[in-house]
C-alpha cells in the first residue's frame, strides 16, 4: 500500500515543460479574451445581383426624372400659352376669338358667322402689361392697363342693375374670388356702387332679379350660364352703363381647363353673353371694350 504520491522518488520535474504549459493557458486566455476580427469570421459571401436588375432600376429612375420633367414643362407652357392669348394684340385676340366662335356657331354659314364675330376694334390693347394676369395683380392691372374702367369703378352708379363691368369666370367659387378682389378700396372709392355676384349655385334667377332691380352696382362677376340668362331673358341686368366686358380666360381650373376651353361654358359665352344682341350692337358700336384677363 503506497501513502504518496504515484510519482516515482527519482522523478524530476522538467521545467521548461512547465513553462511551455503555462504559456500555451496564456495564450489561450489572451485568444479568449480578444474579440473576433472580419478576418477570422467565416462570414457567408455576399448575393450579388445580376447587371440586368441594376440597369433596370437605373432605367426606370431615368424615366421618372424625365416625366416629373416633362410635367413641369407642360406646366409652364400652358401658363404661357394662356398669357400669351391675353397679351397678344387685338388683332390676333380677334383671330383666336374667331376661332373658338365657328365651333360655338357651327351651324351659321359663313355670311351668318359675320354677323356675330366680334370686331376688333371691341377688343381692348392690353399688351403693355408685363406681369401675370392673376387676383393678387388684377387691381393693379386695371388702373394701369385700364384707366377709363378705373375711374367709372370709383363714380356712383346711376341706375339700379347697371355695371360698368361685366367679368365673366367659369366657376361660382371662382365668382367669389374675383368678387373680392373687385371690392377693394383702390378701384370703388367712397362712392363706387357694388358688386354683384352671378351664378346659378345657391341662388334662385328670381333673385338675382330682384337684387338687381333694387341695387346699383358698379360691377358684376358671374358665369356665363347665369349672366346669359338675365341678359337675355330678363330685363333687369341693364347695359346702359356697361364699358367694358372682362374674359377669365387665364385662370385655369383643378383639370386644367380655361374658362373657353369646355365646350359648353364656351358657347354661353359666345352665344348668350357676347352673342347677346345689346352686348353685340355695343361692341361693334365702340362703347364696349372685351379685356382678355
């Protein structure tokens, strides 16, 4: 029975393999300790994807970028083109007037057709004006480009439903912009009459007569439905008074669309307003002037 050890007596401990021992644990310690590099991981390689897919994104962000483009070109070509149907010369005012007219009047001959074209001797020259044609301008617009309607705006009305001023818009909210924008201190003065609101929404046409009959007015903004139907049907919107008629033409709406560029606003105003007989004999007599806004 042994009471040591199992190591032989003449058992000799070698100490460089105790040294070698130690330092195999140390540097394991240290190889535990330290965080494991991008070298050493065996990371599972990266899924590459074909050329064809990268070309096809690259492609269809090209073709967004030049739709967003051509929108905002098609954006700015149709405000010019409207200002440019407003500031062009009465001449070719009366050439695009014309134009628009043959579809409103497509039945008439062409001898017939001159008897309501409208003359350009009734179109205003408004090309001096360099800026915009919109509300927050319109003020400015008229006692610069327009001083005669000006200073008839700022004198009281002698008769009742007897403007000085027809505007003629395409929409009742529309109406009610322009309504403001004519209420303003600058063109009415102390003692400019009021402004009348014309169109069919909310307002029964026995109304608007009434109103009329009863009221001086220095200007009226309507639609053409509504201004078509007291011109021609009732008496009780006068033209004694009347010097100027103001087209919308380069306002647009949510679809784009002008005042005469749906067909059937465009013939009201053509036939029922302009086409108006006392509308047509003023025009052609000189004493109403057609302003394109």
């Amino acid at each position: 029975m042994y009471h040591g050890d199992d190591l032989d007596d003449n058992f000799v401990v070698d100490n460089n393999l105790t040294a070698l021992s130690e330092n195999e644990d140390n540097e394991f310690a240290l190889l535990s300790d330290q965080e494991p590099s991008d070298d050493s991981l065996d990371a599972s390689p990266l899924v590459s994807l074909p050329p064809s897919f990268n070309e096809k994104k690259r492609k269809r962000r090209a073709k967004e970028k030049d739709r967003r483009a051509k929108r905002r070109k098609l954006q700015g070509d149709s405000e010019s083109i409207e200002l440019s149907i407003a500031n062009q010369s009465p001449h070719d005012s009366s050439i695009y007037l014309s134009s628009l007219q043959e579809k409103s009047f497509s039945k008439l001959s062409s001898l017939e057709l001159e008897d309501v074209i409208i003359p350009e001797i009734a179109i205003a020259d408004t090309s001096i004006w360099p800026n915009l044609r919109t509300l927050d301008n319109l003020v400015d617009f008229i006692m610069k480009v327009l001083p005669t309607l000006h200073t008839r705006l700022g004198q009281k009305s002698k008769n009742n439903g007897s403007p000085t001023l027809l505007f003629v818009a395409g929409a009742a909210l529309r109406v009610v912009d322009i309504t403001r924008a004519l209420k303003d201190k600058r063109l009415r003065g102390e003692k400019g009459g009021e402004v009348a609101k014309l169109f069919a929404k909310h307002f029964k046409l026995s109304e608007h007569v009434a109103y009329l009959k009863r009221t001086k007015i220095g200007a009226a903004v309507g639609t053409p439905g509504r201004i078509g139907k007291l011109l021609c049907d009732t008496d009780a919107l006068s033209v004694s008074a009347l010097s100027h008629i103001i087209l919308d033409v380069t306002h647009r709406d949510a679809k784009k669309r002008n005042l005469l560029d749906i067909t059937e606003t465009r013939d009201e105003v053509f036939r029922s307003v302009l086409g108006a007989p006392q509308i047509l004999r003023g025009m052609k007599d000189g004493k109403i002037k057609l302003v394109l806004f």
